[in-house]
C-alpha cells in the first residue's frame, strides 16, 4: 500500500506513456498519489489528470519558487482553482536560491501570500526549500503552527526537530538510497514514524539501482526498504504507515 505523497506526472517526460503506467498503479499497491503543480496553468492540468483518474490521484495547487513572477491576480486564481474536489494542498511553494539570478524579495513575497491563503482556506502545504533554509524556517514561524510537509528534505536532523516543532510532517525521496546520503538519513533518525511521508518528486530522484533513470512511483518501494531499515520495521510496514499519515495530512480515504 503506497502513496506517493509528492509527484509531478503532468510532466513531459510522461507524454509518451502516462495513461498507461498511471492506469497500472492500483494492481502494483499503488493506492493514492499526489500530483503537485508548479504554477496557474500546469495547476489546470494537475486537475484535469485527477478527473482521468479520480480514485487514484489529488492534487496541490500552487506556484513554485523558480517560476517567474506570477500575475497579479495569481492568488484570487489559486482560490478558484482550490474549489476542484481534487485539491487536498497549496504547493508546491517555497524557496530556492540554489541557482544564479534568483529573486529573493519576490520569492519571499509569493511564498509568504501563498502561506497566508493555505492558512485562510485551511488547507496543508507543500513546502519546497532548496539552499533557503534560513528564510523558509523565519518565515514559516511567522505562521506557525502549519499543517503540511517539508517534501526531498535537504536538511540535517536539528533542522527537522523545528520543522516537527512547527506541526509539519516531512517527506523524503530516493536520495536516502544514494551512497552520500549521510545528512539526510541522520533527518530521517530524527523524525517519528507518524510525521514521515515517503515520495517520488517523479519523474526527478530516483533511487538506487534506478538513479539517472526517469522516476515513477513503482520505484517507491526501495526507498522505502531504506527508510524501513532505519526505522526497525519491514518495507510493507514503512509503506502502510506513510500511506496512513499521507491521507491523515491530506484528508483522503485509502
């Protein structure tokens, strides 16, 4: 039983297949996924992709820190968009300053209306954090206490203890199987098995033996065999318990 509680299956390097390996999920125990988009127009089809397959996917709807600047009326849109039975989060939003050129006042400010429209309409988010950690953490006390999740966590252990602190769970991808993944499976130690969420971030991370290849949620399965192994429980047993907190966090039925 697996929810691949972060995956973004709207993506052009599912075109040539998408209907047909999302079709197979369900007789692979692949029960829920939560396709997140990435800015107003890629939230429409994130939408249209549940309506294909609305037993197996919700949504998030929300506009990522490497997009560029949205329109004006970009939260009025996003309230629109979350009225669709599907969405379940506002996300993916956050902060990225990993690449050259990047706008930190802008991203900062999105981030900030976007986290004040989560909180208005009671809904999760799904927070990104890449080279930002300072920032998203100053700013995510200012709306603390949260509801969502920290997805791919890049951060240590001290890190995560705050983020639970906040009320937020935190996901983790197929880096815990890479060989230098010392920071991120010293995180994973410190979080408790009720506030871990497992994911893809497809078609992007994944995970040993399957590294370099395009991503899908069928690969799920090794990085929770790792995340398993750390906590002293079976892989059937990670994926129940992720599966479990996904739909608590999300207010989904498995």
């Amino acid at each position: 039983m697996i929810f691949d509680s972060h995956s973004h299956y709207t993506d052009e390097a599912f075109d040539a297949d998408r209907t047909a390996l999302l079709s197979s999920f369900p007789e692979k125990g692949i029960v829920k996924l939560m396709v997140c988009a990435t800015d107003i127009p890629n939230a429409s089809e994130c939408l249209k992709l549940a309506e294909q397959f609305p037993g197996l996917i919700v949504t998030a709807v929300g506009v990522h820190p490497e997009c560029p600047q949205p329109e004006p009326d970009y939260i009025d849109r996003l309230r629109e968009l979350v009225k669709h039975p599907s969405v379940r989060a506002v996300g993916e939003i956050g902060l990225d300053y990993h690449y050259e050129g990047y706008d930190r006042a802008l991203q900062i400010r999105v981030l900030r209306e976007q986290l004040a429209l989560a909180k208005e309409l009671d809904l999760p988010v799904i927070l990104h954090c890449r080279d930002a950690t300072g920032d998203m953490l100053e700013l995510l006390r200012e709306f603390a206490p949260l509801s969502g999740v920290m997805h791919c966590f890049p951060g240590s252990a001290e890190t995560a203890g705050e983020v639970l602190r906040m009320g937020l769970y935190i996901g983790f991808t197929g880096v815990i199987t890479f060989k230098n993944a010392k920071k991120p499976l010293a995180a994973l130690r410190a979080v408790p098995a009720d506030r871990l969420l497992i994911e893809t971030d497809c078609p992007y991370m994944a995970p040993v033996p399957y590294r370099g290849q395009r991503c899908d949620s069928t690969m799920l399965t090794e990085t929770a065999a790792v995340m398993a192994r750390e906590k002293g429980v079976t892989t059937e047993e990670m994926c129940r318990i992720t599966a479990e907190n996904a739909a608590r966090l999300f207010r989904v039925a498995l």
